[in-house]
C-alpha cells in the first residue's frame, strides 16, 4: 500500500508552493530537466496518448528566442529565468499508439479524426503539463507556469521541423526567489465548485 | 526553500502509482473529498481561472447513474468503485474572474470569446484533473481516470443545471486493488520526446 506523503511533502508540491516571477542564479542543468522528464512520464494519459512534447531552453540564446514570442511581462521573465521549457503537444500522437499502447489498436481510434485529436492532445498534454510543475517542485524546482505568449511565433520558432506539433504552454525553472511573488490568488471553498452525489 | 520529496513519496505520487481498474471496499467519504480539493486547488491556473468543477459521487446510486453513461467495461469499473467523480469544466469561468483574480479585469480577457473560453476552460480544467489526480495519491488513494464515456449522456445527467458546465473527464477512486491492474504501458525515453536548446 502506497505511504501517504507528510506535511512537509504536501507543502512542496501543493500548500506552500508557488508561481514564481523571478528566481535566484542556481543553474538548472540537462540532468534536472531529464529527472523531471522521468517522474512525469509516469503520470497517467488516456490509452498512454504521451502527446507532450518538450523543448527545455537551458542556454540563454534559446530563450531569447523564447521571450521574443512573449507578453512584455513574461519577456522579461523568460530572459531572466535559469531554464524554460515550452510544453508542445504532437496532435499526430496517434502515430505512437502502436508502441505505447500495445494490447489494442488504439491508434485506429483517431485515425481521420483531427478534431478529436487536438481535443484529446490538449487533454491530455496538459495532464502531462501539470505533471511537469509537480514533478519539478518534488525535486526542489519552482515553476513559473505562462499562456500570455504568441503560439504562432512559439511554433514558428521551436516546431517548424514538426508541423503536428503545437505549443500548448510554457514554463520558466529554476530556485524561486521569494520577493518576486504577489499575494496568493483567493482560492474557492468545497461547496463553491463540488457537489456531492 | 521547499524540502524535495524523498524517494517513497516519488513512489507515491508517480512511480509506483498506477491506474487501477479495481479497489478494495476500504469507504472514501466526503471528507477525504475535501481533503483531495483543499490540496488540488493549490495548484496554479492561468489568472486562477480554477475552471473545474466536481461533482464526488460517493453513493450507489450516483455511480450507477454514472455508469449507465460510460463504455461498457468502464460501467463496470464505476459501479463497483468505492467513489467516482465527475471532472467538469465551467465555460463561463471568466464570470467568476472577478474575485479570483482580483488583480486586474482579466473577465474583459474572455468577454466575448466562447472559442477561446472553451481552449482555457479544457487547458486549465485539465491541469485541475491532474492535481486530482497527484492529490488523491498524495493522500494514499487510487485513481482510475477514464475518457471512455457519452459526455452528452453525462452533461445532462450531472450538470443540466448548469448548461456551461461541460465534462471533462471521469475517475473512480478508491484503495487499488493489485490484481485488477495490467501490466504498465511503455514510457518513452527522454530523447524520444525531449529536445534541448
């Protein structure tokens, strides 16, 4: 039976963990993005879909390239940021199904099918998105999560070589540093958005 | 600075959790509902859009009304689940914008724009099932999330009332039982879908 996670476990990833606008100078390397790639692929997709594709932008070049597509604001973020990481999503991901999901043919499910396709991608890459920002605050990383950016340019930029794929969002890494955050967003009580059956 | 999580609790959330098809008789009460949302809604959403909204199905007749709208083996993984939730997504977010994010006029964002309310509604309500998912873990549960289901039958069986609330996906929940799992589904190595810049 799986062990519960203690307090201090359940403020890291969730209670005491934040969207960071700036970070400290700690390096993130290719060994933290491959660590965090490790936890999140286990994360459950629908018929093991995986459509997240990730660019992690560890030179600064990169995200110059980066902060070039995005709002003034998250500009500004993304040069300043140890690492960034855009969250594409393959909306070819059927293509896969064969290797990833073995025991039917799950790939016959979305075959001439492109709607459902970008649905199930955008679905399901964003359960792998937020398998990233858990992931990364489980090993010591702060995240600073982002939609204000051109996906055109975004695409343009990081997929022209993969025409199926589209960015879904992007994200700045590194050790957050505490004075580059604003008041905790109001957060709804149960009875607001639940109902029991 | 945030403590990393130590190698049981990565077991926990990720690598050894699994989706299970089954699960012991062990209760899951309104309660540890709760104790699953007070943790969920912790996690970021662009402009805390916070767009899901649950409907627990904690008793039988809940899930048999749940299981009449899902795929044939999904039906029978329903009604013998402990609990089930249904993970909605309010396509009117924005009206609540608000108060939950106060900052600035971000409702003026989405006014007007039922396409693009729809694309934030699905990102970030999804985001949401993945921190369900993540918190239900944390908290020593199983989940067993599933797309298999008529989401017309659904809608107008749970959110009738609420005409822009739309499902997103479905979970059961419970306490796994190991012999109702298959074997894991391949994970993809990182240079498959990763990229460095």
């Amino acid at each position: 039976m799986a062990q519960p996670l203690d307090a201090a476990a359940l403020d890291t990833i969730f209670r005491a963990a934040r969207t960071y606008n700036g970070f400290t100078d700690a390096p993130f390397t290719q060994a933290d993005a491959r660590a965090i790639y490790d936890l999140l692929k286990m994360g459950p997709t629908s018929a093991n879909q995986q459509p997240s594709r990730f660019v992690w932008c560890l030179d600064q070049a990169s995200r110059e390239t980066l902060a070039a597509c995005a709002s003034d604001s998250n500009a500004d973020k993304i040069r300043k940021a140890p690492a960034a990481v855009v969250i594409g999503m393959d909306q070819e991901f059927h293509e896969q199904l064969p290797w990833l999901f073995p025991h039917t043919d799950a790939k016959a499910w979305f075959d001439g099918d492109p709607e459902g396709r970008k649905l199930s991608a955008l679905r399901n890459g964003s359960l792998q998105g937020a398998y990233l920002i858990i992931a990364a605050r489980a090993l010591g990383w702060d995240v600073g999560p982002m939609s204000g950016f051109d996906a055109d340019k975004v695409n343009a930029a990081f997929f022209a070589d993969q025409p199926a794929v589209k960015v879904n969002f992007i994200a700045t890494l590194g050790k957050g540093d505490p004075s580059s955050i604003f008041d905790r967003g109001p957060r709804p009580e149960f009875d607001q958005f639940n109902r029991v059956a």
